[in-house]
C-alpha cells in the first residue's frame, strides 16, 4: 500500500493552525466584529478591511488541502478527488466574496460543496483491504464522516436561517473541525508506517 508522502504531512499540521489564526487576526482587525453571529466569508468581503488577507487564508487553506490530496497516497483515490475538488472551491469561494449586504450565489454554491466534501471524504478515502490503516477501514471511515456530516447540514440549515444570531460560531466549529479531521487521519497513518518502517 501506498504510503502517506511528506507534503501531506505538513500540509495537515500547518492547515488548522493557519485556518483558525486567519479568522483570529482579521477578526482582530475588524473593529465591532462578532465572531459568533458574523461569518469567516464577511472578513474577506471586498468591502471589509481585511478582504485580500482574509482572501489569502482562503486560498492558502485551499492549496493545503490540494497537497494533502495529492500526497495522501494512503487514501482510496475517490477520497483523494472529494479532498482536491474541496479544496478547488475554497479559490472557488474566495474568486467569488459574499458582500457584507447581500448575498453571492457563487460564493454559496462553492462553500456549501466544499463543507459537503470536506464532510464526506472520510467515507470515499475508506479501505477494505485488511492491512489498510484502521482510521480509513469501514468502521472508523464511515463514523467519522457520520459526525462529520452532521455538523455540515447542522451548520447549513443555521446558515440558511435568517434569524440564526450564532452562524459565525457554528461556522468556526465545523471548519476547525473538518482541518483537524485531515490533520488527525494524515499524521494517524503517517506515525504508524514510520513506525512500521523502522520496526
């Protein structure tokens, strides 16, 4: 089987870390900003202060989980392909910013496909085979994009919900959440072929 290259590695380390001090530092920057009602998309808006940093984030996030994609050799390839195209509409999303009055059909169609892909690649990077790492065998692969994906359509229906005050907070936890589940599956399956290799 193939194994888990390095790119991916720090790929999933640096893509929590530079997701949540994206949303941290332009949201520092943004006097009157609410991070609990306000979404991550309204600090990238072209009218906002911080819309080329927070665009950058965007994209840097994006590129991240392209290289994951690439490099997690380890995954199923359908897995490797809902990363990849995830993380092409996160450039998609930030070509096209949400205004802080209104809304962007664009930037919601490819937000609300990478939040669903970003949910469900647990499930299309599962292995059967029986010396696969056990975080991608059935068992583990489908609780996790379980929970995964019912905090995306939790997070979806607040969205879409025009009297929802806490969008920003719910927004925050799903996008922390679904980095980490790149960043614990990759560094998983890394730490145990190391291990095995030197063994």
């Amino acid at each position: 089987m193939k194994t888990i290259g390095k790119p991916a590695v720090f790929a999933a380390i640096l893509g929590p870390i530079q997701s949540v001090m994206g949303w941290l530092i332009c949201g520092a920057l943004v006097a009157g900003y609410d991070p609990v009602r306000l979404t991550i998309s309204d600090l990238a808006a072209p009218e906002s202060p911080t819309h080329l940093l927070q665009s950058s984030f965007f994209i840097l996030g994006g590129t991240l989980t392209i290289i994951a994609a690439i490099y997690a050799r380890t995954f199923a390839m359908p897995g490797r392909v809902a990363l990849l195209v995830s993380g092409l509409c996160t450039y998609g999303l930030t070509i096209f910013p949400t205004p802080l009055e209104g809304a962007s059909t664009m930037h919601r169609i490819f937000a609300i496909t990478s939040f669903v892909l970003s949910a469900g690649w647990p499930l299309a990077a599962m292995r059967f085979r029986k010396d696969a790492p056990s975080i991608i065998r059935p068992i583990s692969a489908i609780s996790i994009t379980a929970v995964q994906t019912i905090l995306a359509v939790s997070f979806l229906i607040v969205w879409v919900d025009p009297a929802a005050t806490n969008i920003g907070a719910w927004e925050r936890v799903v996008t922390t959440t679904q980095a980490l589940c790149v960043s614990l599956i990759v560094l998983n399956i890394y730490r145990k072929q190391r291990s095995a290799t030197s063994a």
